[in-house]
C-alpha cells in the first residue's frame, strides 16, 4: 500500500503552476513547438524558472513561436528551429518534450493515430539518439501506450536506451481526476490529488480514487460516473472542439507539470513523486512491460516505481479489463520500431 504522504505527493496540485528550488543550467527542447500544444507548452516553459534555456523545433512555425515568446520577461533564452534544423534542435539538451503529431477529429480512437504519429515519433527518437543520447525524453504524442514503447525500442537500437529517462506523459489523466474528484466533493483540487495507473487511453486509464481521502467517498452512480469522465475525458474535448482537434490547453499545463516536477527531481530535490508511464517491473512477467504508476524523480529520472497499492474491488476490475488492452498496445509499437 502506497504511504499516505506519497500519495498526497503525487499530483499535489497546488496554486502556482511551477514550483522551483536551485536554479541549474537546463535546456528544455519542445518538439511540435507549433502546434495547438507545442505553443501554450512553450509558453508555459519560459515561464518556468527551472528551464534557462527553450529550443524549439516543427517542421512548420517554431521560428515564429520563438521570436513571439521570447520576448517574455522571464530569464531564459528561447532559439526557435526551421523543419531542417531537427538536429541544431537537439544540441546540448536535457530533456526533450514531443508533442508532435497529429490530434483526434470526432470518432476517432487514439490508436487511429498510430500510422501517422509512430512514424513522426520514431525519426524524432531516431534524432535524440543521434545528437543528445542522454536526455530525458517525455512522449505527449498519441498513442501514448505504443510511442513510448516504439522510443524505446528506438533508442534501444541506437544502442542508448536508458529506462530511467523515458516518461509517457500522463499527467494530463491525473490532472482531470483531481479536478473532476474536486467537482463531486466540493472540494479544493489542492486537496482531492488522485493517483492514476495503467496507461493513457479509455479503458486503460484506471484512477484509484479508493487511496484518495475525499475519493474512496465517492460510490455507486457517482463513482461510474466520475470514472468514466477520467477515462474518457479527452472525448469530451475532441466532441466540444467539433472537428478542430483534441486537448491542447489542459495538455500544455499537463505537460508544462511534469516537465517542473522532473526537473526538480533532476536538481536533486527529494520525494518528487508522479504517476508517469514507464518502463516498469509491475507487470513485466505478463509481457507488460510499460505501465504508469507513481514515480519518483530524481538526478538520474526515475529514482523509485512505486508500487500499484491497495485496490478497491472496483479497481481490480478496471485493472482487469485495462491490461490486455495496454499488452496489445505496447506490442503494435513494439512491432512497428521492429
Ligand atoms: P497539432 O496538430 O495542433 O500540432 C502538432 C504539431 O506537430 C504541428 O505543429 C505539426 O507541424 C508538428 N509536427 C508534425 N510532424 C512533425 C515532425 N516530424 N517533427 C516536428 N513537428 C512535427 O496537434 P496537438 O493538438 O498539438 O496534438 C499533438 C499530439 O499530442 C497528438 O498526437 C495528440 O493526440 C497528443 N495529445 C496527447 C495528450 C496526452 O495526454 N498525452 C493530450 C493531448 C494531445
Ligand atoms: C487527451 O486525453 O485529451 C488526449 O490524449 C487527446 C485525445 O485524443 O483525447
């Protein structure tokens, strides 16, 4: 069972966006700095004060993204980066963000991206490998649950495949759960986190609302309800957005969230704990070998998988049913970088 305090740590969502504690020198790359994420992302980036230096690649529009943010008064230099430029991009970077890639339109399923982003991830991996084998990459583009795998195994290839720093992002499930769980309560977010496991897409996302203290109140239709909302909220964004895509502005927070929260565990701030999709020991004797649980970042990226903790009845059936889904997943993308 996760301890009371890792649990409150892992999304502590809290009034400011970022928090900072030594400032260090870190370059932070954005790849899809143009897109519907990509650009509140870098916005939010420069405003973070752990980033000292933005390097921001698409194949279209980061050179205006850049000139635009960069005259934001905060410290950090912003360098925007043409289509052919990908690896000017990379130099010297510590952590890579990617949200490149094309979103939902209405109907669709995440998997119905795979054929176009797998490869857009993939050449993009290809290009980390090459110029900054050491950074720590953190995969937005969907599916989540095949491109992590398929970054691996990329770099894996590359012969520089280094678990600890490769993060689905995830955050965006925790992000919904903890406001929708505040919602329902009548509560403040800062005080209704939710830890979220599994992967990132419908069935696959489970919420453990039972290890959360105003969560484990919520029962019957209510608790089908909120459930269903954090599993399928991002349906809810590509419906109400009719056609013009899916998340960009909760994903841009999300991902500007987790970026603050692995650079402090990387300045060695201590008991920085998340749920992140990683390459985990949890359920590797099933074949699942990537799964997201709550995290512990630090120096190195993942310092510590934390274990799934106790489950309520009704979380083991959403376990069950999240994954074969999740073990099917990470084999298309592994079967693809194959
Ligand atoms: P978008 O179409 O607005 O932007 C994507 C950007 O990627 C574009 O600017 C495009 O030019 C760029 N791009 C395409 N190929 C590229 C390449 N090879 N190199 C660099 N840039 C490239 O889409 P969006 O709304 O920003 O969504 C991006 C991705 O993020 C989608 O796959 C979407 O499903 C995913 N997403 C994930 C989460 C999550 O929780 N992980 C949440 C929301 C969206
Ligand atoms: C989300 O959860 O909002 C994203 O994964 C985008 C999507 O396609 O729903």
């Amino acid at each position: 069972m996760l301890a009371r305090s890792a649990v409150r740590a892992l999304a502590a969502p809290s009034s400011r966006l970022f928090s900072s504690s030594a400032a260090r020198n870190t370059k932070v790359a954005v790849l899809g700095a143009g897109g519907g994420i990509g650009q509140p992302l870098s916005l939010l980036l420069k405003s973070d004060p752990l980033v000292t230096s933005l390097s921001l690649y698409d194949i279209r529009g980061a050179p205006g993204v850049a000139a635009d943010v960069s005259h934001v008064d905060t410290g950090s230099e912003v360098t925007g980066y043409a289509a052919d430029q990908l690896d000017q991009a990379l130099e010297g970077v510590k952590v890579v963000v990617i949200p490149a890639g094309v979103p939902r339109k209405p109907g669709m399923t995440r998997d119905d991206l795979f054929n176009t982003n797998a490869s857009i991830v993939r050449d993009l991996a290809t290009a980390v490998a090459r110029v900054a084998p050491e950074a720590h990459i953190l995969v937005i583009s969907n599916p989540v649950n095949s491109t992590v795998p398929i970054v691996a195994a990329t770099l894996e290839k590359a012969g520089v495949f280094n678990p600890a720093r490769l993060f689905g992002i995830t955050t965006l499930d925790v992000v919904r759960a903890t406001r929708f769980l505040a919602g329902v309560v009548g509560a403040q977010p800062a005080d209704t986190p939710v830890t979220v496991i599994g992967g990132h897409s419908g069935p696959t996302i489970v919420p453990l609302l039972s290890q959360s203290s105003h969560g484990k109140g919520v029962t019957g239709e209510a608790y089908e309800k909120i459930v269903h909302r954090i599993q399928f909220g991002g349906d809810e964004v590509v419906k109400a957005k009719d056609g013009a895509g899916s998340a960009t502005l909760s994903m841009a927070y999300a991902g500007a969230k987790f970026t603050n929260s692995l650079l402090r565990g990387l300045n060695g701030e201590k008991g920085v704990v998340t749920p992140t999709f990683v390459k985990s020991p949890l359920f590797a004797d099933q074949g699942i070998d990537f799964f997201a649980t709550n995290v512990e970042l630090g120096v190195n990226g993942v310092e510590k998988i934390h274990p799934i903790g106790a489950l309520s009845a009704e979380e083991q059936k959403l376990l069950d049913a999240c994954l074969p889904e999740l073990k099917k997943n990470i084999a298309k993308g592994k079967d693809f970088a194959a």
